[in-house]
C-alpha cells in the first residue's frame, strides 16, 4: 500500500502527498481559493471532488500574463498559488514523472473516470497520483470535460497566449503535452521544491 504524506495550502486546506521517483506531488489537485479560481460549472461540490481551475496567469500569480509573454518573470520552482516549499511543475518536471510511471494508466485514479467501449476509463493508480478528470474552462464561463479529461498546468510558457500542460484521457492510457490557451481554466498539482 501506497504511503502518503501531506501538505496545507494557504487556505489551511491539507491535502495527500506522495512520492514517485525522485519527486514529491500533491496526490490530489489543488483547491486553494483566489480570485479567478473557479469550481466546475460554479458547483462548490465540484471543488470538493476535482479542486479547482485556474487560468495560467492566476495558477502563476502573474496578473496580466495571459496576453502577455512574461517568461522573464518565471523563476526556477516558481510558486505560483502553491503553498511555501511547493512550485507550478515545469514541462520539464512533469517530462521526469512521466518518465519514472511510464504513462497515464499508472497516473490515473481508478474510479471516478467515464466509461469507454463499456470498460472503466479508470487507470491502475499504482503510485498513488489520483489523477481525476476534472475537465476544463473556458474564460467566457462555459466548462467541458468533466469525468472525460484532467488538465493540468504547467510554468512554462510557450508564447504571449500560450503555455504548456498535460493531459490525460478516459478513453487513452498514455499522458500528452498540451499546449493550451492561457485563458482557459484548467487544473494544478503542486510538485515539492
């Protein structure tokens, strides 16, 4: 059995930590408030179950970032919203977990995943990671995804609109490089410094 340690956020939230080959993650995604946050579809409940979404300049504290290269403002292990001692995963961090589990199906939660073909989109969870299909946002309000897609930030930018993420599918076991507006609202794990 996996074994967990925890972190807090600034809310006082706790949250499930664990430990992949050289990394420390948070084992579950991020529900720290600030203005922009937002719950799916604006139900409070959805927080409880996948945390919350967040453009990529509120996910880096960087306001005005989302139009806007600001790449010379990214530090190494930029914290963001994540707690003290926690940064936003650079692409190249999220390229060494991927790495040490050899794909999503090892990433993914077992439950809480659509079904695809009549099988569970679930993965195999086997290092405790959880990942959940918290879907995404758009900045004009209307959200998709839900049990289907997790999405998740990471601190690289790619250009003025665009920054680098990952993705993981219910009915794919492997994790992609996304590269996504950085209007829309997505998730965040907080990785250890």
């Amino acid at each position: 059995m996996k074994e967990y340690g925890s972190m807090t956020d600034d809310d006082g939230k706790t949250y499930k930590t664990v430990e992949i080959g050289d990394q420390i993650w948070m084992a579950e995604n991020l529900n720290y408030e600030v203005s922009g946050s937002k719950c799916y579809e604006n139900i409070s409940a959805n927080c409880n179950t996948y945390g919350r979404l967040y453009d990529w300049a509120t996910a880096m504290d960087m306001p005005g970032c989302n139009s806007t290269s600001c790449s010379y403002q990214i530090l190494e292990n930029h914290r963001g919203i994540c707690p003290e001692g926690w940064h936003i995963p650079s692409d190249a961090d999220w390229d060494v977990l991927i790495t040490a589990v050899g794909g999503g199906k090892y990433l993914k939660a077992k439950n809480g995943w659509n079904n695809y073909n009549g099988q569970s989109g679930g993965g195999q969870d086997t290092y405790g990671f959880s990942a959940l299909p918290g879907g995404y946002g758009y900045s004009g309000g209307s959200f998709i995804n839900v049990g289907n897609y997790g999405i998740w930030w990471s601190s690289t930018e790619g250009n003025a609109y665009n920054a680098y993420g990952r993705d993981v599918f219910y009915d794919d076991e492997d994790v992609y490089r996304n590269y996504d507006n950085k209007s829309f609202l997505q998730s965040v794990r907080c990785l250890q410094d």
